[in-house]
C-alpha cells in the first residue's frame, strides 16, 4: 500500500496585509499556503522545514536535561520534584526540550507523542499543550512552550534557562 502524498507548501512573501489578503484569496486549499511579510521570515520557515529529523523517541538509559529540568522515558522532575505529566505530555515536553528553540510542528509533535498514529489535526496537540503549560506554571517551571502561529509550538528560556547564539544549555545523554 503506498503512503499517502505530501502535501505540497506554497510560500509568498507579501509585503502588506492586502497582498497577504488577496493571495489567500486566490489559494485553493490544496496544501499548506504560508504567507511571509518578508524574506526573513520565509527563509525562517524554509530553514525550519528543512532541519534534521527529531532524533527517536526516549529509550530506557537516555536522559534529556535543560537547566534544572530532567526528563526520561518514564518521567520528568525539576530539581527533583516528580511533576505528574501523563504519557503524552512526557513525550510532547520531551520533544521540544530535545532542541529548545526549535519550531515543533503539530505534525511532528503528534508523530512523537501518538507514536505515528494518523494525524487529524492539531486539537489533540493543543490540548496537550494546555494542560502541560498549566502543570509547568503551577510547578514553577521557568522554562515556556510557546506557539509559533500556525507552525506549532517551541520551548523557550525562563529565568534557568538561557539561550545562547541560538543555542540552549540542553543535553540528551544516556544511562543518568
């Protein structure tokens, strides 16, 4: 049985929002239409489509730490409280922490959390997202799952967490 086809993406760079208006317009919903207001921006978008594969989920010995922050295939603690995230908000938070910084698409972060299962839209990653941002809120984690509009979501810097030249003290190692 063949896989079905990519959908093909269409970027415009459209300097005002009656160009971006009238191209959205004239789109007919067959694939994703991306509207840039400048090269920058669509160059971003391209970069991030085109960035290596996420890495396999979790296995038994890898740990993934980002400041204080440490996950692995069972659980996730911050300064060694357990916070009491469900399989897949683990496997969502453990995604983005991978590469903090990184824009995770909804597709993407449902490949990781719902081990591949068809996607249908992005409600499911969504409410994932809610709920793990309202546990790391109430557990006074200072790291943040921010939404990239229409893209998907990134872990960003909070007050134990800095970015550096694009870069995140961020690790993956095994057997810790």
């Amino acid at each position: 049985m063949d896989s079905p086809a990519t959908p093909p993406v269409v970027v415009c760079v459209a300097g005002t929002p009656e160009e971006r208006s009238r191209l959205a317009a004239q789109f007919d919903g067959n694939g994703v239409l991306v509207i840039a207001s400048d090269p920058a921006v669509a160059a971003a978008f391209l970069s991030q489509l085109h960035a290596p594969p996420g890495r396999r989920p979790l296995g038994d010995t890898d740990v993934i730490r980002v400041g204080d922050l440490r996950l692995d295939q069972h659980e996730a603690t911050w300064r060694g409280r357990l916070l009491p995230l469900t399989p897949y908000e683990l496997k969502v938070l453990a995604c983005l922490a991978e590469r903090p910084g990184r824009i995770w698409t909804y597709q993407q972060l449902h490949d990781r959390a719902w081990d591949g299962s068809y996607f249908t839209g992005p409600a499911a990653v969504q409410s994932v997202i809610k709920r793990l941002r309202a546990k790391l809120r109430q557990a006074r984690v200072p790291v943040h799952v921010d939404a990239a509009r229409g893209l998907g979501f990134r872990l960003t810097e909070g007050s134990d967490l800095r970015l550096i030249g694009g870069q995140v003290s961020a690790g993956v190692t095994a057997g810790q």
